[in-house]
C-alpha cells in the first residue's frame, strides 16, 4: 500500500516491505558491517522505488555522527590534489559519507579557517595535507586533542603521531637521480623544497643517497632552495648557470619547479634532455602534454585517497581511539617511475 504524497517513507516502512528488521535495513543503508551484498542491493533498491529519503539531522542526533567529513587541500589548482580528492570522494560515496573541502592556499591561518569551519559543521573526522607555509602545528593538535579523527595525506609532520598515507619520497627522489645517472649526465642539481616539510626532506635525502650510491660527490652549489613554484625553476636555473661548471641535469623536488627549469632552459635555448636532463615529482597533467614531455614520479594519487579515507573511517568506527590491530596508522605508498622525452638522452 502506497503511503500519502506528503508522508515520509520511513526505515519501518522499507523493513515491513521486505520482511527484514528496522536494524538490518538501517545497517544496509548506511554500508555498515553486518549485512550480505545482497541485501544491502535488496533494501538500496527498494529505498529507491519507494522513493526514501533519510531526515539527516535526526539521523546525525541519533547517531552522533553527520556523514560529512573534511578534506583540507593546499591548492586546488594542482592536479594532484584535485586527483586525491576523487580517490577520497570515490570511497566516501561507497560508504554514504559526504565531502566538503576546503582549501589553505599553503597558508596556516586558512588552515585554521577551514578547521573552524569544519568544526562547526560538525564534521566525522578530517583528512589533511599541510599548507607549505605552515610551521607551528598547534591547529592540528587541537583536533587530535578534541579526540576529532584526523590524517594526513601527502604531507605530514612525524612529530604530531597522527595517522597518515604518504608515498615513498626517499625511494622516489632516488630512483629520480639514478635514472639521470643511468642517462649519463654526472652533475646533477636539485631544486629542494621548504625543508621544514618531511616530503621535501625526504626527497632531498634520496637525491644525496642515489649520487653517494652511483660514485658521484654531493655538491652543496648545486643545491637550490626553492618555494615550490615555476618561479623557484626558473631561478635555479638562472643560479646554477652561472657557475664556472655548471650542472647537467637537475631533479626538481615537484613538477611546477621542474616546469619552470625547463622553460628557462628553453628561454636560453639549452636543448633539453641532449645537453640538461630534467625530471620533476607528482606526475602532474600537464607533464605529458608540454615539450619536451616531462619525466616524473607519478604518487599513487587516487589510491592515495582511498587509502586515507579507509583509515579516517576506521577511526570514526573507532570513536576516534588510536588505530588498533589491523591498521597502520603509517601507509606508505609505492613511487612509480614515470620517465619521458626531458631525461631520455640515451
């Protein structure tokens, strides 16, 4: 029997339609462990058909909890953060959870801002990658404090003991400088990052491993300190060039400062890879589609959202306690070598 055009469909009405209980359709909607594949299907059909919809604001009373959780993003004109994101979004939409997000634009006060804001949106738990400008981590303990779920993603602060999924950035940098080795070119700069960042120290530290470990000296000269941009690449380049003997080829700590290397070698019509190799980090988009096409080290991006969607859901399973017997609260991620026309001299 119908219900009136203005009475809402309730779980009590889809449970009676199916012969089940409230329970076990309330389990079924919200993907919660318990319930078979096909019965989950069954009750999501019927739900459908019977035109339910969940009141979420007695459901969030209920259950204390909202089905929202925030995502902080340094900038979401870089592709890799927009390629998390569906990673993130493609979990959370499995498990009935919805996504706001919010980005610092590499500033701590933003940061601060869009925890506020979460906050007061009553969030479940928040994922995050540190803004590259942020030094003091007072915000994020405030967070692991209120006992909120909280990991990092990409960028983390060891320190802090939060939960994170990251990529190997030591393996990544080095198989970045081994493969300029293997390419024949033997004095290779790099463009480093701010190294109050873990990623950027890490990076740096794999470029040094891979020189030690080829027989080749590591040379502070040839290591540039930059802000992660076009602009830090360009620099560099015009730095190292004016050295009595300058470099040959240069592993730039991520693609926007390898981006700009390679335009102000062109600039200054150096023929790329023949005489300067390049190779950046994070497999952006645009990498392929530039000339010469950009060497990288792709990150696992949208496996790298799903990765750390899973571990913030086992937290707020978990009430927020730190994660227990079958999760790590460390997931390190496997770098894959991407390497194309600007570091193929051979």
């Amino acid at each position: 029997m119908s219900k009136p055009v203005n009475q809402k469909v309730t779980i009590a009405d889809i449970a009676r339609e199916l012969n089940l209980t409230g329970a076990t359709v309330s389990r079924a909607l919200n993907n919660r462990k318990g319930t078979s594949e096909d019965t989950r299907k069954l009750v999501q059909a019927a739900a459908a058909r019977m035109n339910y919809h969940r009141d979420r604001i007695a459901y969030s009373l209920r259950a204390g909890r909202t089905n929202i959780i925030g995502v902080i993003i340094p900038s979401a004109e870089i592709n890799f953060f927009g390629s998390v994101i569906h990673g993130i979004e493609n979990m959370a939409n499995k498990h009935g959870y919805n996504v706001l997000i919010y980005q610092s634009n590499e500033q701590p006060e933003f940061e601060q801002k869009g925890i506020t804001t979460f906050l007061g949106t009553r969030v479940d738990g928040i994922l995050a990658s540190i803004a590259k400008e942020t030094t003091n981590f007072k915000h994020y303990l405030e967070i692991k404090e209120r006992g909120l779920p909280l990991v990092f993603f990409d960028r983390a602060n060891d320190t802090l003991n939060i939960p994170c999924v990251v990529v190997d950035d030591f393996k990544g940098a080095y198989y970045a400088t081994e493969h300029l080795v293997h390419q024949g070119y033997r004095r290779i700069a790099h463009i480093a990052g701010q190294q109050h960042l873990k990623i950027f120290r890490d990076r740096l530290e794999g470029y040094k491993a891979a020189l030690t470990a080829n027989n080749l000296p590591v040379d502070d000269s040839l290591i540039f300190n930059g802000n992660v941009s076009i602009e830090a690449g360009r620099q560099a380049i015009s730095h190292f060039l004016t050295q009595a003997t300058p470099p040959d080829a240069v592993f730039a700590v991520e693609d926007f400062s390898a981006l700009g290397a390679i335009k102000e070698l062109k600039d200054r019509q150096i023929s790329i890879p023949e005489d300067f190799g390049v190779v950046g980090f994070a497999n952006e988009a645009f990498g392929e589609h530039i000339t010469p096409s950009l060497s990288s080290i792709d990150q696992q991006t949208v496996q790298m959202g799903k990765e750390a969607f899973k571990l913030l859901l086992e937290l707020i399973e978990e009430g927020g306690e730190p994660v227990k017997h079958n999760t790590k609260s460390r997931i390190i991620l496997e770098p894959v070598p991407v390497f194309r026309q600007s570091s193929q001299r051979k």
